[in-house]
C-alpha cells in the first residue's frame, strides 16, 4: 500500500517542480485557467485583495495559512503530497525483512511518481 501511496506523492512533486521550473512547456500552461494553474500568477492568489479567484474570494475572511492548499494548483500539489507522506508512513507495513531495503524500495517508489510526472 505505501508503495502505491508513496508514487502518488512522487507525482505531486513532479507537477510541482514542473509548474514551478518548466510551466511555460508544461501541460498547465495550455489550460484556461492560468490565475490557478500559472505559479507567476497564482501565488497572489494566497493574499486578501491580490487574487480575483473565487476560491481566495470565499475564504478571504478566514486564515489562509489552513486553506492555503485550495488557492493554486502548486499548493494543492504539495498538500496532496505531504497528505500521501503521511498515509504512507500510518500504513507502512514492512515489504522485505530488512528495513532499509524497504527504504530504498520506497524510495524507488516516489522517485518513479516523480519522472513520470516530471516536465
């Protein structure tokens, strides 16, 4: 199970650093929606008064810290990758009998989710 998991964060990181480092020949930059998915834009989307996104409109009044994940794709990205991090750590159950031949399987495993995603 944490192999499965542990891919899905790898290709949350991979859409992260693809947005963050190669949006222009990304498939985001081709979508409608640039305010969210555009890291040079969406980052506004973060602040009260510098985004016009729905999102950052319905939630203006409370902390953003907490909805943060909800105001651009990157962030959502990295929620969804810290929340498989910790899903794969809650349901780790040992593959091999040595434990950092598990390690480097796991690894290998979120290393995989990232090049399929990556660029």
């Amino acid at each position: 199970m944490s192999l499965a998991i542990l891919i899905v964060a790898g290709i949350m990181k991979g859409i992260m650093d693809t947005l963050q480092f190669h949006y222009d020949k990304s498939f985001a930059s081709k979508f409608k929606n640039q305010q969210w998915w555009n890291p040079k834009l969406s980052w506004k989307n973060k602040y009260k008064d510098r985004g016009d996104s729905f999102i950052v409109n319905l939630f203006e009044k409370i902390d953003n810290t907490f909805f943060v994940f909800v105001t651009d794709a990157w962030h959502l990205s990295q929620s969804i990758m810290i929340t498989a991090m910790i899903m794969a750590i809650v349901l780790y159950q040992p593959i091999t009998p040595y434990i950092l031949l598990d390690i480097l399987i796991l690894r290998v495993s979120f290393g995989i989710g990232f090049k399929l995603s990556y660029k």
